[in-house]
C-alpha cells in the first residue's frame, strides 16, 4: 500500500473514531434523552454520570480510553507509519472527539481520549498528568483547573527529558485542542456573565459560570 494512502487511512480513522458520540448514545439508548441538552451539555462521561445514571461511566470511559484514544496510533502504527503520523491521527481523534461530525461538531472535552493517545505514545507524559489532575482535585475539587495545569506541564517537561520532537508536537496539541474547546464551548447561549470573566470561567473551569452545581443543574440552552 502507497505511503500516503496509508497516512489518509490513519487520519481518516483517528477523525472518523474519535467521532463516534459514546455518550450521547448512551443518553439516547437509556433514558432519550440529548446530553448536549441538560446537565453541563458536555458529551462525555461526566455528564452521563450526572444526567444518566453512574454505572455508565466506566463503558464510555473505556470507550473513549481504549478505542478512540489508544486505537488511531495503533491503528497507524500497525500501518507501518512513523511516531509522527501516530501521532497526528491520535490528535485528529481527540479533536473528533471534541468536534464530531456525527453531532454537528457539539462534542466532549477530551481528557480520556486524549490520556489514551498519551497511554501508547507518551507513558512517561501520562503518568505526571494524571498525578497532577488527581493531586490537584484532593486538595481543591477544582478538577478542571488541575486538568489544565497538567496540560500546560506537558510540552515543557517533554522538552526536558528529551522526548522525541513528535512527542513535543503532541503535548502541544493536545493542550491546543483542550483550550479552544474550552473557550467554545457547544453552546454560546448568555448567562449574564461579562464576556471577559465568561472568558476565564471557560479557561480555567470549563464552564460559564464559577459555581459548579448550578451549572450542572441548569440545561445546556442556560435555562435554570
């Protein structure tokens, strides 16, 4: 097979698998409902958790784990392709992830899929991640400021030990992707929030408000 009909192949399947909305069907299948509707609106296993049911969690996790983090770089390097293509389609799989076709480009927030892709191309990266996140969560159940942080730590510790540059690329990746999601978000609707602290709230806590609870409380089209 050509070299790059292989390299569209792993692209093609890192989008396209990263695409598949776990949880929402989960939502749909279970209780017919449309995730990105209630709760925090976020398609992920959080908010399957908190608007589903919780013994839900761990399919979708292993889901999102397993098959769309780990899968594409796998999936490529089965293909016979370079660290740097690996690592390109496990990219593409987290931001269809965050971005899927499937759901008109409303999607989750990638955390999992993306430790999947750190889980073959990037233990060493994953391990610190994961200490930071958890770490962080005990002492101020802030989880997605220490998830932020731990990103941010990535492409400077990669460039510390050395790591190959393809490796570097993915940490920055992955912590492009997860801020511009953040800032998106899958719904604009207003809160009432001045648009530079609506700002900091998405970057820092992953939501329109600071308040947690209410925010899982309300539905995704801001009414309480």
């Amino acid at each position: 097979m050509d070299d790059s009909l292989k390299i569209a192949l792993a692209l093609s399947f890192g989008y396209l698998i990263g695409s598949v909305p776990a949880a929402y069907l989960v939502g749909r299948l279970v209780r017919g409902i449309d995730i990105r509707r209630v709760g925090s609106g976020n398609v992920g296993a959080s908010n399957v958790w908190n608007t589903v049911g919780k013994r839900w969690l761990f399919p979708i996790g292993a889901f999102d784990l397993f098959v769309q983090g780990m899968g594409p770089p796998l999936f490529a390097r089965a293909l016979g392709l370079g660290i740097e293509w690996q690592a390109a389609a496990g990219i593409l799989a987290v931001a269809g992830h965050n971005w899927p076709v499937f759901l008109r480009f409303e999607g989750g927030r990638g955390v999992t899929p993306a430790a999947g892709v750190m889980l073959v191309l990037a233990r060493l990266e994953l391990a610190v991640f994961i200490l930071v996140g958890v770490a962080g969560w005990r002492l101020t159940k802030a989880a997605p400021v220490w998830v932020l942080v731990g990103f941010v730590l990535l492409v400077p510790l990669s460039l510390y030990w050395e790591r190959p540059g393809a490796v570097v690329l993915l940490m920055g990746g992955l912590l492009l992707v997860t801020v511009v999601k953040r800032l998106t978000s899958n719904r604009l609707r207003g809160t009432g929030v001045p648009a530079r602290q609506l700002i900091v709230n998405r970057l820092l806590f992953d939501r329109d408000i600071a308040d947690r609870d209410a925010w899982v409380r309300r539905d995704a089209a801001g009414r309480e």
